[in-house]
C-alpha cells in the first residue's frame, strides 16, 4: 500500500508517518509549498498511489479578518489541491480528518476553522460524484500525548501543577473528550487498511465516523481524573474566564462508530504518561 499524507509534521501526523512506516507502509509526504498549484505534476513519478490520508490543517478557534484568507487556503484551497492530484494519481480512496467542531447544537459550524472544514467536505463530495474518488471523514475531539508542542489543555495542566501557577478557566460544565494519540493514529492506520482492503463495512461515500470514548466527562470530572493521577491539585480559578462563544457544552457526533476501533488507553493511564513524559523532559527546562 502507498500513500499520500499531509500534514506529517503536525503531533499527530508525525505519529501516523512512524506508524505507517514501521508496518512497510510506503509514504509519501506532501507540504504546503510554492509549487502547490500543480501538485500532481512534481508527483507525477510516485504513481500509483492506492490512497490518502489528510491530515493538514490550519486551526483558530476564533479568527481576526487578516487570518481569514490564512484559513481558506490551507482548510479549502490547499485540501482542493490534494484532492485533485490524488484522482490524477489514480488514488482510489481519501481520509480526512474532520472536527466535532462542525456541528454545534444548532447544527450550524461553532466558528470559521469548523466551517472551512465543512466547506472541505463538501468539495470531496464532488471528487466522489464525479471522479468515483471514495472518501470518508474521521471526526476527531480532542487529542492528547507525549512530546505535545501543542499549548492544549493536557499540557497546560502539567506546566500549572508544576510552577504552581493559577490557571484561570471557564466554569468547567461543557463536556470533553481526550484521546490519547496513539489510540487516534490506530484509527487512521484502520481505516485506512479497511478502504485499501475494500471491507464492506466502509462504503466510501462520503460517511463519518467518530471515535467513541468509554467514558464521557466533563472538563471539571476530567480535571479530577489528572489530580488523582499526580496526587496534586490543579491550580485552577475555576469560572475566571468566559465561556467561548458557541462553546459546546454537550458533545453531540455525526455520523457512526469507526468499525473495529475502541479506546485502549484509558485517561488515568494517558495522563501517567504525559507527566511522567513532562517531567523527565520539561520540567528542568522550566525550572532553570
């Protein structure tokens, strides 16, 4: 199996490439550069390619009007670009990486980043109409790990509980949903496996899937899981910040369970790892 992946720099695209790789995978990494325009031609020599695996993204959870033309071109333009020489490639199949974050409770994208997105689908729906490119969404939440750069919440609990500094957050009632990033990238690997292997259960049109947690917590009960995993409390200002605009208080998915998939690292086990991971690695850094 060969395929096409974007976004392979990213903490859970580097993943994906190392995991792909380490099955005899071959991959082929494709970035944002000056020669985006043609895209099929600089790869024309790496056909045949049997599918690809989207995972480039710009995210903002709210935009000024100078990031707008920002996150056009890497949410549509530059996905519309993958899209297209991936049929001229002769790929047969196409993941992309969505976001809960398209579909609000009133069903409406929550900001521009979630509505760039929904574009997106909208255009693979035309590549699969048109050119018989089979393509479905993998709905993501939020991720977690090891050696995350990411400012995301995880991490900003592990510098918190660290320096002992007060984090101001919202009230804590909105639900969440963390994966640790091993458990998300065995999700793309599987999919990706069932649409190259043609498995019946994946029919290719345009369906999402989502990755169901075992638990489903609140940000408040999912902060109590990581101070019982460090015997700490968290320095948390709890209600010291609004609620962000449009915030989702309860996670609603789209879609289907991906088949075959099924969390294997539960929060208490994840967390562990990440502060264990954090202070052999980011403390000292932190300290001096």
């Amino acid at each position: 199996m060969k395929i096409l992946l974007t976004g392979a720099t990213g903490f859970l695209g580097s993943a994906l490439l190392h995991k792909l790789t380490d099955l005899g995978i071959d991959v082929v990494v494709v970035g944002r550069t000056a020669s985006d325009n043609c895209l099929s031609d600089g790869l024309s020599h790496e056909k045949p390619i049997d599918g690809c695996v989207h995972l480039a993204t710009c995210y903002l959870p709210s935009h000024t009007e100078e990031q707008i033309q920002d996150l056009i071109e890497s949410n549509v333009l530059f996905g519309t670009r993958i899209a297209e020489a991936a049929v001229k490639l002769g790929c047969k199949w196409f993941i992309n990486a969505a976001t809960f974050w398209q579909h609000a409770s009133d069903g409406a994208p929550v900001n521009l980043y979630a509505a760039t997105k929904e574009a997106f689908q909208d255009v693979l729906a035309y590549y699969n109409t048109a050119q018989g490119l089979k393509f479905a969404n993998l709905e993501l939440t939020d991720t977690y790990g090891e050696n995350d750069p990411r400012k995301k919440l995880v991490n900003l609990w592990c510098k918190a509980l660290y320096t002992k500094t007060s984090l101001p957050m919202s009230q804590g009632r909105q639900e969440v949903e963390l994966l640790h990033r091993d458990d998300v990238v065995a999700a793309f690997v599987g999919l990706s496996q069932m649409l190259n292997s043609g498995d019946v259960r994946i029919a290719g049109h345009g369906e999402t899937y989502y990755l169901p947690v075992k638990e489903r917590l609140t940000l408040r009960q999912v902060a109590a899981v990581f101070e019982r995993v460090t015997g700490d409390a968290l320095p948390i200002k709890w209600g010291a910040r609004p609620e962000r605009a449009r915030e989702i208080m309860r996670i609603e998915h789209r879609g289907d369970p991906l088949p075959g998939w099924e969390q294997r690292i539960v929060l208490e086990e994840g967390f562990r790892r990440v502060y264990a991971w954090f202070k052999n690695n980011v403390a000292s850094v932190i300290r001096a």
